[in-house]
C-alpha cells in the first residue's frame, strides 16, 4: 500500500501498522483495571497540576521540594537548564493541550483565559530557541488547534485565535535567531532585543547542537499554515536542508554540534541520544504532516545507517561520523529512550520491541532511567528528571502490538513515579536514582508529555473527546491536526528530489508500513524477543574486582593505603622519604615530594613508590565510590516522600550494611555546633541530633551527641548557599585518631537541603526521619498502614529486587583507623617549569616534584565521578550533568 499525502488518507496509513497482534492477548487486563489506572494518571495530574498554580505560578516552573515558583534570576544559576525559562508562565503553556486531552474542558478554558490575560512575551531575557519553539510556541499552538475543535463543538465560543496571535509574536521573536549565512539558528536569542547588539546578551555563540537546528519544522511549518505567512517555514526549511547537506556523505550520519557559520561539525559523534534525537523525530513528522517525499527520503537514508551502524541491539551506541565502525563511547543517555517509538512509526516493530525492553530492564533495576547508563547497565550519570520519552515509546509500541505487556510497563511506571518522586507539593525529579534522592525540580516536560502518553496508554475510545490520530505529536507532545497538509501555503517549495546522482540502495526508499498482524502471526513472538534481553541485563552486573599491585613493587616504609593525613608518625615518615604537606585555604592538603629533600636515595625512592601507590589507590577508589546516602522525612505531611541527599562519614555505623536504617524524630543540639557537652542531652537522648559544621572535627561531634544518648546525627553546613545541586558529595573524614567508639550514624547535609529539615522543623512539632543508604518505598516505612496520597494496592519495593550489587556496597567506609579515602585524591606531575603535565599520569621530570591533594581533619573528602581532577575540575563535572549533557565529550573513551 502506497503511502498518501492527503491529511484524510492519513489515519488509515497510521491504523495499517498500528493493528493488534492478538484479540485474545488484550483482554488480558481488564477494562475494570485499565479504567483504575487512567483514573489514577488523572489524578497524579491533578497533583502536580494544582501544586504548580498554588505554589508556582505565574513563575515558569514549580519548585516541588520548597513550594515555590522558579524565578529566572532569583533562584541560583542551573546554566543552559534555565535557558527554557522566560518569565513566559512556561508550565502552564505546556500544559494547554495536556488539559484537553484529559477532558479537563473547564481546566482548559480557564488556563486559556490565563495565558491570554496574564503572560508577556516581550521580556528582556535570553531563552533557548530550541526549547522555546518545542515548549511555548509548540504548546501556544497545540492549545490553539484544542480550542478550535472544542469551539467547533459549541464550547469556548468566546475564542477568536488569541492563542495564535501570541504564537505569530512570539515566532516573530524568533526569528532574528536564523539570520545567518546556513540559515541554522543561533542557539539563544533575546526576546526583546533579538541577537544583534550587546543589549541582546547573545549572538557571539558559534555552536549548536544538531537537534536545535532540527527540530523547528513542525511549529514553524504549523505556524505558516494557520497564519497563511509562509516565512517561518521557509527559514524552518532551510535550516534542515543544510544540514542535509553537511551530513557526512560516505555514513549518512550527523555529528552532535554544528558550526553555525561554516557549517563544520565540531561534535563529529553520531547516536540517537542526546543532541540529535529530535532531528531524526521530525523528518519523519514532518512527511506525516506536510507530506512532502523530501523528508521521508531524507529519514530512510538516515535510518538505513542508525540501523547498520549505531544499533547493535537491544544497544544503540554512538559512532564516529568518519568512522562509522568505531564506537564513540560505551555508554547511552535516557534521551534515546524515544527511538523505539519513532521506529514504531517507521514501521520496524522487532527492533522497537528489543530496545523498549532493554530499557525496561534497566528501569527496573533502579526505579527510572538513569540520565546515562552504561553498556552493561550500570549507573552513569543517575540524575533522572522525570523523563517521558519511555513512557512515549512504551504507548506507541502498545498501539502497534496490542500486547498487553505494555499495559503491565505502564503500570511500573505509574507506581515508580507515586513511590519514589512524589511530594507533597507535586513530583520532584530524582537527583540520584540510586538512593532515591530528589531535587527541587518539576520540569514543564512532565506535564506536558508523560500525562499524555499515560492516559492514552490507559484510555479507551470513549474516554477522548477526540480522534488522536486526526493529530501528530510534536517532540514535545503537542497537538498539531493533520490537516494542515492541505493548508494554504502558496510559497512552499515545489516537490523535487534532490537527491540525484546519489547511490542509494532502493530499501532506503520504502514507501509502506507493515501490518504487525503479519509480522507477528504468533502472539508469543514478541514475549520470544524480550525474554533474551531481561536475561542478558539481569546478568550484566559483575562484582567489582579486588585492586592488585603490580609485581615486583618493593614494600615501602609507608603504604599509601595506611597513610592518615594526622598521624604525626606517618608524616615523619613522608618528611624522610622528601613528602611534604602544604595546608590549603579551604582545609585541605596537598603532598608534594621533592627527592632531593629525601633523607638517602633508598627514602627517595620510597617516596616515588608511595606517590605512584597513591595514584594507583585514587584511580582504584574512584571505581569504588562511596555513594551518597538518604534522609527521608517519614513523619505527616511527608510521609516518605522528601528525600535528601546526604554525604558518608568515614566512621560510625555504617548505613549499607543495615537493611533498615536508623529512624528517629530530629532536636537540634545545644550548642548547635556539638564541641561540647551538650546542655541538652535529655531531650537529644533517644532521637536525631541536629549540628552544625564548624570550630571541631566531625568524630568530635558525634562523640558528644552519642554521649548524650543521641541514635544518630546530622550535620549541617554553616557555608550559607550550598547545595548538592551544585558540589560534589563528599565523605566527612575522621580525626586521626581510633573512632571504633563511634557507633552512631551521621550524615552530613548542605546547607540548602539542611534548610529544608530546619523549615520543616519550624512548621511542625514533630519531625521524623529516616537515615539509610537510599530512600526506602513508603509501603515499607509504614509496614502497610494506610498512608495519605497512597495510591498503590500491594505494591511492592520493585528497586531492592533486581537491582545491580554496587561497588559501593562491597566498600564500606573505613573508620579513622583506616586511610584517609582516595577517591579524593587528584594525581598530577610537574615539569621543571611547574607547568602541569596531563592527569592521571607520572611524567619523569627533574626535581621529581608531584603533588597529591587530600582532605584532613573536619574537610569532607569529594565523593564523585571525577578521573584525577582538581576540585574546580570536580565541580564542573558535576554541573555538567545538571545541565544534561551539554559537555558529552568530555566522558568519551
């Protein structure tokens, strides 16, 4: 069957592919049970929707930890993440479309009435031209496209295309971003001032990723086609056409980053993921929606090289453009979690099947995709900001296949997300899916999209006001209706191929869908495609491997695995061997060694020897990191469902080991630091002890509230401001001494997170909480009490099975009787002009002048995922993966 143009002819050719397998296989949920659960993704909606308008707006996003709005310029800088914000009531432009599909009619009219009275676009801000056009322009016209059907219904007669008209201005607010020499947009642009100017604050950018030059067609081309002005999808045209033709022509693959001038590719690895995502997405809409045979030729040309190079199913690996058969890096992101449901639409079900599944697996192993994972499906960057793109993919193979199966992934998902992220004030994104930590953040995507795909997965025909297949889902999920195709549009470009002279083998011009009911004639076929996988991730965790020394390696004086950086007798031993300890500022110090200070030439090359184990240990333990651990606020009105992320101490008890944890409700110490006596012990015995960092060691801290009768202790950092969201965890150090006697746990909170208990201390009389080595599933905190926003019958914590054994949990911290941790450690070489020589290597130079870096006494110890860094280097890393992946290249091999 040929597939047609027309916008009429459409659904049919998505309703050829999108068959059931079965008649029988469906029925294996009920509609009693589908019915719970679309109620229930209603009513999660309404949750986080709510929360947002009590709490947030007209701010552009919902701070769900602290009950607050986020205020571009009022809140610390996030970098590119806040590139989305534009004082523009984001969430709630989002969301329009969300409202209507739910059949929240009156919600919709209302929220219409809001964005119409109440947003400005005419702000002096510099925003994101791609999240721009994907969130607000997108969402300005999916709301337009609900209110024209509801009005043609007979609802919201009121309506004369207010929406669209703020869509047209705010389109023309962008534009200035494509005036260059390619026609790719700049990637920022000012909404007053546009980028020309040093009012504009921008326009000196040279780079963008190939997704964000990619992904404007379908609003640019929809904005066209309503307002009758052909210039946006002109520019949006051109923009795809270049790089089309920048493509790498021996591959057919993209790179990740593109010059926007030359159009030279800076980033040249090619993947699913994460900087070209989107711009595969929309070759293929763009054809469903304007039906023109370019796109569709250009999306099979690229498609037939995704499949012979980057996908190694169930994987999809990025390569190198130039080198197709060399893989880029051995890890993937969560962002590619949508390619199963694109290759749904391509028509190419079994490998959709097999990468869904994978992922699935991973999801299971650890409650959420992690942002990145590797390829044997360990953690890689565990951040998760409540990503829709599985729950996308999981909808669509659902339509395609009919199997009740996804029903059943759905459902996972659901419970997760009422399990793990939701807060009283809506759902907070995981700032580590490995402990169940959260973060002060609900991102517009979560409304706009994972509702959508919810509900759909859930609802029956009769549940929706109307037709979804009349509409094509931007990468945002917005509603743009395919009618549209016909739309006047007098100077679109006439239908050419371009694409002569080209050998192309004639696969990558197929022009039908399969029917799913051939393709999979057996309705075991698909469950025959998953089971390999789930064996192969459930087998994919291998235990850490015990650390060796080379052999032959004499036995120094001094181990570096034994060295305690206040142990007068170890640092004899380093003065003999020519080590030395310089104090830092900010606590810490660093050991340098000079061999001509050494005391004979066996002590100088003992003193080589420690170094080179040092670096040996800091690389060793940097594969062995001590996790973060968890403070959960059990007690009314969280009841579970706050998180804190929380640094180790290197003694006490050690919260891996315990299946349960240590719960308790929280006083604060008198006096507030703990270097004394406490003045308080009577009320302190029994519970949680509040400190604050400063004037003494940690060990010395928890000796006095552990002398007073505290169970545990939480010290809060006295740095005003900080936050985890912006330092690296770390492990607090002992004091030098034996710290056997210290039997309780304590855990070290910044100051941000330590706010949060303190304000929660302030407004209730009664603060419990409960210290573990992750967050525990509410069910069994409360033992199967009823809880109060449980949604859940007989769930059951799906992240204890199942998940992979850590490192971590195999290294326990040392007490102070044990070495300093170095993981802490950063390893660098000197020349004899002082100038550093690369990282994590010993280069011979005169003098033999190296240094280590270490933390003593009361300074935490950096617990990341750095490879020898300073700690401005620590830093970075860390702020790299909250602004998602905007540095990728620095984790390639």
């Amino acid at each position: 069957m040929w597939m047609l143009h027309s916008a009429t002819m459409l659904p049919a050719f998505l309703l050829l592919f999108l068959m059931r397998t079965s008649n029988s296989l469906s029925e294996t949920m009920s509609r009693d049970e589908k019915s719970k659960l679309r109620n229930q993704v209603l009513e999660m909606f309404d949750h986080a929707y709510q929360n947002y308008m009590d709490h947030a707006y007209p701010a552009d996003e919902l701070m769900p930890l602290t009950c607050r709005g986020r205020v571009r310029g009022l809140e610390p800088s996030r970098g590119d993440i806040d590139d989305a914000l534009g004082k523009f009531s984001l969430t709630l432009i989002d969301t329009l479309d969300t409202l209507a599909l739910l059949n929240k009619t009156v919600e919709f009219e209302e929220a219409v009435r809001r964005v119409v009275a109440d947003v400005r676009l005419d702000n002096d801000i510099v925003v994101s031209v791609f999240e721009t056009n994907i969130r607000v322009l997108g969402g300005l016209l999916g709301g337009h496209s609900m209110a024209v059907m509801l009005k043609e219904s007979g609802r919201m007669v009121w309506y004369q295309d207010e929406l669209l008209h703020m869509a047209k201005d705010l389109g023309l607010r962008l534009l200035p971003a494509f005036n260059t020499s390619s026609g790719l947009p700049y990637p920022r642009v000012n909404l007053r001032y546009g980028v020309r100017g040093p009012e504009t604050r921008t326009g000196t950018e040279t780079d963008t990723c190939t997704a964000c030059a990619g992904t404007i067609i379908l609003e640019f081309a929809a904005l066209s086609r309503f307002t009758g002005d052909p210039t946006f999808e002109a520019h949006a045209r051109r923009a795809l056409d270049f790089l089309w033709e920048k493509r790498q022509r021996h591959s057919n693959l993209v790179g990740t980053t593109i010059n926007i001038h030359s159009g030279e590719w800076v980033r040249r690895d090619s993947g699913v993921g994460a900087g070209i995502d989107s711009y595969y997405e929309y070759l293929m809409k763009a054809y469903i929606l304007l039906g023109d045979d370019r796109f569709l030729q250009r999306f099979n040309t690229h498609y037939a090289s995704i499949m012979k190079y980057i996908s190694q199913p169930p994987l999809l690996l990025d390569v190198h453009i130039h080198k197709p058969l060399l893989p880029a890096r051995t890890w993937m992101d969560s962002l590619l979690a949508f390619f199963p449901g694109l290759q749904v639409l391509k028509g190419d079900i079994q490998p959709a099947i097999e990468t869904h599944e994978m992922l699935y697996q991973v999801t299971k192993k650890h409650n959420f995709l992690p942002e990145a994972f590797t390829t044997d499906f360990r953690v890689h960057w565990a951040q998760h900001p409540l990503r829709p793109e599985f729950a996308e993919s999981t909808y669509f193979l659902y339509k395609a296949t009919r199997d009740p199966y996804y029903l059943e992934v759905g459902r996972t998902i659901l419970e997760n997300l009422n399990r793990f992220a939701r807060v009283p004030c809506g759902f907070a994104a995981m700032k580590d899916v490995r402990t169940g930590s959260h973060e002060d953040r609900m991102d517009s995507f979560f409304l706009a999209e994972m509702f959508k795909y919810l509900f759909l997965l859930f609802a029956e025909e009769e549940d929706l006001l109307f037709n979804v297949e009349d509409y094509v889902f931007t990468t945002e999920a917005h509603l743009l209706p395919l009618s549209l195709s016909t739309a006047s549009n007098s100077q679109a470009p006439p239908l050419v191929n371009n694409m002569a002279g080209e050998e192309l083998d004639d696969s990558n011009f197929e022009w039908t869908c399969p029917n799913t009911r051939l393709l999979f004639p057996d309705p075991a076929f698909p469950r025959n495609l998953r089971e390999p996988i789930k064996s192969a991730v459930d087998n994919s965790c291998p235990r850490p491997t015990t650390h060796r020394r080379e052999p032959g390696m004499g036995r120094p004086p001094l181990r570096a695995q034994d060295f305690m950086a206040n142990n007068p007798e170890h640092l004899e031993l380093l003065r003999r061997m020519g080590v030395s300890l310089i104090h830092l500022k900010d606590g810490r110090v660093q050991l340098v060694q000079h061999a001509t200070q050494a005391v004979s030439a066996v002590a100088a090359e003992d003193g080589m020897r420690f170094m080179q184990e040092m670096m040996e240990l800091s690389s060793q333990q940097q594969k062995e990191q001590l996790p973060p651990r968890a403070v959960q606020i059990v007690s009314h009105p969280f009841f579970g469902r706050v998180v804190l992320t929380a640094g180790p101490a290197q003694f006490g008890m050690d919260l891996s080991k315990s299946s349960s944890g240590v719960r308790g409700f929280v006083t604060v110490a008198e006096p507030y630091k703990g270097c004394s006596e406490l003045s308080n012990g009577e009320i302190v015995a029994g519970r949680i002890a509040l400190l604050q960092r400063g004037q003494c060691m940690f060990a010395e801290k928890a000796r006095h509230i552990q002398k007073a009768g505290a169970i545990g202790g939480i010290v809060i950092d006295d740095n005003e401001g900080s936050s985890s969201d912006t330092a690296p965890l770390f492990q607090m150090a002992g004091d030098g001494r034996n710290t056997d006697d210290v039997t309780l746990p304590l855990l070290f909170l910044f100051h941000k997170e330590g706010n949060i208990l303190l304000e929660a201390l302030k407004e209730n009389r009664e603060v419990e909480v409960l210290l573990s080595d992750k967050a525990r599933d509410r069910e069994s905190i409360f033992k199967g009490k009823a809880l109060r926003g449980a949604l859940l019958d007989g769930s059951t914590d799906g992240a204890e099975e199942g998940d992979c054994p850590t490192e971590e949990k195999d290294h326990t911290s040392p007490a102070s009787s044990k070495p300093v941790d170095q993981s802490q450690v950063t390893t660098q070489e000197q020349t004899t002009d002082d100038s550093v020589v690369g990282q994590e290597s010993v280069q011979p130079a005169e003098g033999l002048s190296s240094y280590i870096s270490v933390d003593e006494g009361e300074e935490p110890a950096v617990d990341g995922d750095s490879s020898s860094q300073s700690e401005d280097s620590l830093m970075a890393d860390w702020q790299e993966d909250l602004e998602a992946f905007k540095q990728m290249e620095k984790d390639e091999l």
